[in-house]
C-alpha cells in the first residue's frame, strides 16, 4: 500500500487533539509516522493492516526513551484505536483502521474504471492523440538546427518554413535526417560556400534531401565544370 487517505480536518479530530495535548506535536508526529510503517508493510493480494518493528530501532527514530514510547503507546491504543503488541525488542503495531480505508479506495477505483474503461485508449493511440494535441516547440528545436546549417542567411524566412514544415517530433527527427544528409553532401563534394543554398531556401525545401546524400545532386561551381569539360576534350 503505497499511499492512504489523509483527511484535511484529520487534525481536529478529538483523540489526535487529546494526543497533542499531552505529547504536543511529537507525539502527531509519532502517530502519522506509525500508520506509514503500518501502510508500507501493507503487501499482497490481502494484505494485513500489522507492521514488525524494532523497537529500539523506533525510539532512535522518534528521538526518545523506551519508557516514553511504551507509555505513548498504551496511550495512543487507548484513545486512536491503533493496537501494539509488545514483545522484548519487537514491536508489532495493528492499524485495522487502514484496512477499511483500502477496502473503500479499491472499491471506489474499481467503479471509477467501469465507468471510464470505454473511455480508456490502447496505450499507442494515447501516445498518437498526446502527439496530436501538444503543440510542438518549433523556436527552440528550430535555433539547435540553425546553429549547425552551413549557410546561415534568411533566418526570419527559414524559421516561418520551419514552423510551417515541421509540426511535431516526428517531422524534426526527419529534418535533422535531411540537414545530415546535406551537410554529408557538401563535404563530399567540397562545395564553395556561395553555392551552398541559403538557409531561408534550404529550410523551404528541406524535404528534397531526406534521400540519401549519394542520390542527391549538389549544384555544381562553373570553376568545376569548366575544368571537367577541359579534361573530357583533352
């Protein structure tokens, strides 16, 4: 049992009052911390609502004697109905209150999730409506690409086709894939910056280049294809 209910007014009841009366609020302390140990231990299918503790592991927890914490007890089993068994150094605590809270919060779940279960979608089809629904931060997903575009003029107008283009995860796995490739592209072919496209260009057209960089075609300089055709006639 991970959690239990709190009530909000649960520090006006009248036993915790007489509690904090005569311990002050050591001894809510106390109590709280007991009904955790009792929920932690709360295991299984059926759970009981008893916690085995040390007791001399319990008094250096709470900071006290032995003969504080025993007349605690019998204190608090008196007035919160919280039973404690005694044993040398073992100190079993019974919490049955905790049981009830349980047995309502599961029967409370149980009708909730019959009511909502046709509701309830295919955890891929809550992923795909997250997706859908989100809005997709462009600015900062767009700045990390322009810092690795070679080329970096016409921001304003590649920022406008970047929001436009790329709407989600998904599309920005897919134009970070396309800068990859031109960017392979471009070193391969030791292409001069000024024929290198400019951002605002190649952010238009980015989905040209989500092929692989061997079956694009870059541009090529008239310095290049002059000396191709000088070598093609000679």
């Amino acid at each position: 049992m991970k959690w239990f209910k709190h009530f909000s007014q649960a520090k006006m009841d009248a036993k915790l009052v007489m509690i904090r009366s005569e311990f002050g609020m050591w001894g809510i302390g106390v109590y709280w911390t007991l009904v955790e140990f009792v929920a932690e231990q709360m295991k299984g299918v059926s759970p009981q609502s008893v916690a085995t503790l040390s007791m001399r592991e319990m008094c250096s927890f709470f900071g006290c004697k032995r003969n504080k914490l025993e007349t605690f007890l019998k204190r608090l089993q008196n007035v919160r109905g919280m039973n404690y068994t005694l044993k040398k150094d073992i100190l079993i605590i019974d919490c049955p209150k905790l049981l009830e809270i349980k047995d309502n919060y599961h029967k409370d779940l149980e009708e909730t999730s019959q009511t909502l279960g046709r509701n309830l979608l295919p955890e891929e089809e809550v992923e795909e409506e997250v997706e859908k629904t989100c809005a997709f931060d462009s600015s900062n997903a767009f700045d990390s690409l322009w810092k690795e575009y070679p080329r970096r003029l016409g921001k304003k107008a590649a920022l406008r086709h970047f929001t436009t283009s790329v709407k989600s995860s998904a599309d920005y796995e897919r134009i970070k894939k396309a800068l990859a490739n031109y960017r392979a592209k471009l070193m391969k072919d030791k292409t001069e910056e000024r024929f290198i496209q400019h951002g605002s260009t190649w952010f238009n057209n980015w989905q040209d280049w989500e092929q692989e960089p061997a079956t694009k075609i870059v541009p090529i300089s008239p310095m290049k294809l002059s000396e191709m055709r000088n070598a093609t006639n000679a």
